[in-house]
C-alpha cells in the first residue's frame, strides 16, 4: 500500500479489511506500528484502479492512549467514495472501545 512504508516506523502493519464498490474503486484499512511501536489504525482507498495514500484515521492516535491496539476491524462500501469502518482502541484506562469512521 502506497503510504504505509512511512507510517510503519515501527516495522509492523497489516491489512484486515478491504470493501469494493465497484471494480477498482475500494477502501481498506488497518493498522500499522508507529515510531514508540504504538499499533495506529490506517485507511487508504482506490479511485479507478489506482491506490492513494495510506493515511492514519484522524483522530485516532489521541483515543488510543493505550498504545497497543489501535485498528480498523470490517470495511463496506456502498459506493465509490462512500465507505464505513468499524475500528477499535485501546483507552487510558487499558479498555477496548469501538468506533466508526466514515468517508463521503
């Protein structure tokens, strides 16, 4: 995935979800290992066969205050550009917590 060689400082990542609306045009997500090998969710979508940017999920590094868990867990799009995620973090408090992030 294009993007993900600069997020991955800490030298682990993986994909758990791809969805595709249509033939070459999908979103996947899933986490990779920061520089302090904090586990960070990430998403990166495909427009007409060609892959973007891994990018982080904003706002998801400052839930995860628990480090080790941050991560994209299911993927669907109903159409091009108009994807759900269902996501998990790990809180200050060492629980896990649920979220959702949407691209339209």
């Amino acid at each position: 995935m294009p993007g993900t060689a600069s997020l991955n400082a800490g030298g682990v990542a993986g994909v758990n979800a791809v969805s595709c609306a249509t033939a070459g045009n999908c979103s996947a997500g899933g986490f990779y290992h920061d520089i302090g090998y904090a586990a960070q969710a990430f998403v990166v979508t495909q427009t007409n066969g060609t892959w973007g940017t891994a990018e982080e999920v904003p706002g998801t590094a400052s839930l995860n205050a628990g480090g080790q868990a941050a991560t994209i867990n299911s993927a669907s799009c109903a159409a091009a550009n108009r994807c759900s995620a269902g996501a998990r973090y790990l809180d200050g408090a060492s629980h896990f917590q649920a979220s959702v992030v949407t691209e339209s």
